[in-house]
C-alpha cells in the first residue's frame, strides 16, 4: 500500500517515513502543495498524510483541488497539522478530510493504528485476499 507525506518538516518527515516503511506501507513524500497534487494524480496513493501549512498550496487548497478531481475524490486523507483551531478541523473535514489531528496530540502508534484502518499494509492486505 502506498502512503503519500504531504510535509515540509524535514525532520518529522524523516520520522512519519521511518515509522510507516516498518509498518509495511510504500511512501513517498512532497514538501509543498503542488507537488501532492502532481505526485497525487501520476500515482494515485491509497492514503495522503496532509498538513495544512505548506508552500505554494496550503492543505486546504490541495484537499479542495483532490475532491475536484474524479481519480483523486476518493483518495483517503488524514490532516495532520499544527493547526489547532475548530474552525480549521471542521473547514478541513467540509472539504472531504476523513480525519483531523494536531500533530502535537498525535503519538506514531496512534497514527499507524489510524492509517491500517484506512489503507492496511500490504502484507496484511495479501493475506486477507488470499484466504478469500
């Protein structure tokens, strides 16, 4: 399964990579708005990890561009963000986000327990369609 990181942060980049390559996911990453969109539509990714305050495109614009966009429509998508306001998380969710998390409240096991729910491994995906 493959994860795009939508990021700018380097180093939590580096770490929310590290964490889902060991969990089993593909990941690739853009570090501004319009790269997410790009790499986005080139392969379309089962799940994006999006934060909000990025250049060139912020989260919102990407999330509204995805929703627009009939491969993109159904992608996934996790906003995680520094962003702490109510009116953000509920702007982001009018806008087609199936979930919202400051990243400062969001641990590593809580988010990979999160994203197996949405888009599950690989490995875990091969095994339940083999018994099937």
């Amino acid at each position: 399964m493959h994860i795009l990181i939508a990021e700018d942060d380097t180093f939590l980049l580096r770490v929310y990579s590290a964490e889902l390559q060991k969990a089993g996911y593909r990941v690739t990453s853009a570090d501004d708005g319009e790269k997410v969109l790009a790499m986005a539509r080139e392969e379309i990714p089962d799940l994006i990890l999006l934060d909000i305050l990025m250049p060139k495109k912020n989260g919102f614009e990407v999330l509204e561009e995805m929703r627009k966009d009939e491969k993109l429509a159904k992608t996934p998508v996790i906003v995680l963000t520094s962003l702490e306001r109510e009116e953000d998380a509920k702007h982001a969710k009018k806008l087609g986000a199936n979930d919202y998390f400051i990243k400062s409240d969001m641990d590593l096991d809580n988010l990979i327990f999160l994203i197996r729910t949405l888009a599950p491994p690989a490995k875990a995906a091969k095994k339940r369609h083999s018994n099937t």
